[in-house]
C-alpha cells in the first residue's frame, strides 16, 4: 500500500482524480487536504467520503504546522499538489489570495515535504503560464513562461519554485501542465458549466468580447489519467504537457452548448471582454505521449454532450452550488458588463 497526499481534493480536478484513483489503484491511501474554499465542495466526494482508503483532512496547504503533523502521522510517499485559487476572473478582481495560495502555500508544501522525505512531489500547472498564442502554433515545454494574468502569474511562480526545490535541494519533482478542462463537478464560475447553467434556466449566456478567443479543451479523466502516469513515471524534475488536441472558439462551444440543450442562439449576450484576456492556448502533447504512451481518449464533442447529460440529471448539485455566495459573485463580476 502506497500513501499520497492530495491538495485540493474537494474541488473540480481534485475530487475527480481521487474518484478516479480509489477506483482504479486499490494499492494506493489517500490523504486528502482541503481548505474549503467557495469552490471546494465535500458534495463533489459523496460517495468516496468513507471510503476505507481516503482520508478527509480539512486545511490549508500553508499551515506548516498541520503539514508536520500529516507527515508526522502517515507516510506519505508522495504529494500531488493541485490545492490553488483558480479562476482568472477572481484573480483580476483580486490577487492577494492567489498569492498566498499558489505561491506561500506551494513553498510552504515544498518545505515541509522535503524535511519530511517525501519521495515524489507533482504539481499540477496549466498552460496560462506560456501566455497567449497567435494563430498559428502550439506551447511545447520549452516555450518560455510569460504569464499575463495574476492567476498564471501565481501559477508560474509556484512553478519556478518547485524547479528551484529540484535543482537546489534535489527534490524529486514533475510538473505538468495542461490545458482547459471540463467534466463533472466543476464550479460554474467557469465557462462551460456557467454557460449550461444559464441555459438550462434560459438566462442570457455572457460571452466575452467577439467570443473568438481559443481555447484547446480536454475532458477532466484525461487529464486525470495524465496526472497518474506522470506521478508514477514521469522523470525527474521534468514539465509534461497535457492537452485535448480539442481547440474550439468560445463561440463554437455556446453554441453547441445550446444546441444539445434544444435552446435557441440568440440567447447569446456579448459583453464587456476580460481585461488582458489571453486569446489562444494549444498545447503540443508529444513528450507525454512519447515518454509515458498517454493521450486525450475522450472526444470533445461526445464528452461535451455527457457533461451536459450530467449537469441535468445532478440538478441537485448544480442547485446547490449555484444558491447563496455564487448569487452575488454573479451579480458583481456580470453586472454592467
Ligand atoms: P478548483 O477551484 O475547482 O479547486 C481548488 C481546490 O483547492 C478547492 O477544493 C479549494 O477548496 C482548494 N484550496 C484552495 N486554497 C487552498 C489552500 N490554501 N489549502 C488547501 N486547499 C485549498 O480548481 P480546479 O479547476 O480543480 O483546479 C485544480 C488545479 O488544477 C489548480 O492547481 C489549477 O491551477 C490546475 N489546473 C486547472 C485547470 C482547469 O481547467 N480547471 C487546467 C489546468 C490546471
Ligand atoms: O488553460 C487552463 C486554465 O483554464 C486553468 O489553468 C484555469 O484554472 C481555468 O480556470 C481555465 O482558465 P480560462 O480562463 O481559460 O477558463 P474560463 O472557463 O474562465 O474561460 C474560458 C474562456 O471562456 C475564456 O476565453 C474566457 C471565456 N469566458 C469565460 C466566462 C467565465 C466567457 O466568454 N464568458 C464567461 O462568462
């Protein structure tokens, strides 16, 4: 039996990873630590809460204090760090606790995980950190960071950070980094999910600016797999890009968004775009599929109609989340847009 840690394992990739994981590695523990921030959500883990080999533990990745006593208490032979603030839009309006989570919080993590021993320490990434493509071309691993918004910023730094822990310290590390995911349970501050949520009330869908910017989409299993395989077999000290090879406009995505839910276009409001608002990522996988025989098995258009299905039938979930708090989060980011 192997112990890891999970950070951020009540959110959109964290609980699908660790679903993913207690399904399919039954020699792997899971220690799972969360904060329960706005869009950690122990509703995401229902069915797994109790399961005999994961461990809830509610907290901050920048508690060092906690962190010894995790480590203290399991051996944990490897950490996969996804806990973040993670949405762009949040970040314009406010960077502080990006700051705080993404970079303090992973430098905290990374200090605690070397004076504990741990052997593997993955931090998961995005494609935000390379910036903004033209229209030709694809990030590859070697493309240099150039993050524009405060969230990518935050993100590159954590990542600076790890490389830094490897090359100083030794410490064996993977980054990965990959490109716009979608699937169940993802907070519906994002695009996908805002949108069906809006249309299956029949509410105007808020696409930014001429909605032409790109983004290339992956379904979250993809990348969940990804991650795994990069845990268990990526080298040392190495960034895996990860990507659905699924570019599509925001424009073609609403669309087909309103057309699997039999609702009409012109439902689509254009409004004020997102300041400094990147406008194309595509991501270059070949290093992921060369060294660790992983790709994007889910097609997008197949898995955009399954995370439709599946929003309708957990009209439940999406309730829930979208009651109290996400009200006047909506109100103030769309208001006057
Ligand atoms: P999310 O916002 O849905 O989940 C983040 C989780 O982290 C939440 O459960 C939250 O409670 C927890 N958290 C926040 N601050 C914390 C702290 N200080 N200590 C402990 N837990 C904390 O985000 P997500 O979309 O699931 O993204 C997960 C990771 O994947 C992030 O690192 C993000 O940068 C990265 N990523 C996301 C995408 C995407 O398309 N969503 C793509 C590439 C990379
Ligand atoms: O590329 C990976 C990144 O993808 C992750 O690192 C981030 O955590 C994740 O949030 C996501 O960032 P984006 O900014 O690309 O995702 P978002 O869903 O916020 O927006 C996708 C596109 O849709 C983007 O071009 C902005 C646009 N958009 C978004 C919202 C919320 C709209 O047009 N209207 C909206 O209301």
């Amino acid at each position: 039996m192997q112990t890891v840690m999970i950070t951020g394992g009540a959110g959109f990739i964290g609980a699908n990873l660790i679903r993913f994981l207690l399904e399919s590695e039954t020699e792997v523990e899971i220690v799972n630590l969360d904060k329960l921030t706005y869009s950690g959500n122990l509703g995401n883990l229902t069915e797994v809460m109790e399961h005999p080999r994961h461990c809830f533990v509610k907290g901050d990745i920048g508690d060092r204090k906690l962190l010894r006593e995790l480590f203290a208490k399991h051996r944990i032979a490897g950490i996969l760090n996804l806990a973040a603030e993670s949405h762009v839009d949040r970040s314009i309006d406010d960077a502080a606790v990006f700051v705080q989570t993404n970079v303090l919080g992973t430098q905290a993590l990374l200090a605690e995980a070397m004076a504990a021993k741990v052997e593997r320490f993955l931090q998961v990434s995005t494609d935000e950190v390379y910036g903004s493509l033209g229209a030709e071309g694809k990030f590859s691993e070697d493309t240099p960071l150039s993050p524009n918004s405060p969230y990518s910023a935050s993100k590159a730094g954590a990542d600076l950070l790890v490389q830094a822990c490897h090359h100083t310290y030794g410490l064996n590390t993977v980054i990965t980094r990959c490109s716009n995911n979608y699937g169940p349970y993802q907070f519906p501050e994002k695009m996908i999910p805002l949108m069906i949520n809006n249309a299956r009330q029949g509410l105007p869908l808020p696409v930014y600016g001429d909605g032409m910017q790109v983004r290339d989409w992956i379904h979250v299993l993809d990348h969940c797999r990804a991650i795994w395989a990069a845990f268990c077999r990526g080298r040392s000290g190495q960034v895996y890009n990860i990507g659905g090879d699924s570019e599509r406009t925001n424009l073609e995505v609403v669309r087909t968004i309103l057309r699997i839910l039999g609702q009409p276009e012109s439902l689509i409001s254009h409004v004020r775009d997102r300041l400094g608002h990147d406008r194309r990522y595509a991501i270059d996988a070949s290093k992921m599929e060369r060294e660790l025989d992983w790709r994007p098995a889910v097609d997008f258009e197949t898995g955009l109609a399954e995370t439709v299905n599946w929003y309708r039938e957990h009209a439940d979930w999406l309730d829930q989340v979208v009651s109290g708090d996400y009200q006047n989060y909506y109100r103030r980011m769309y208001e006057g847009r």
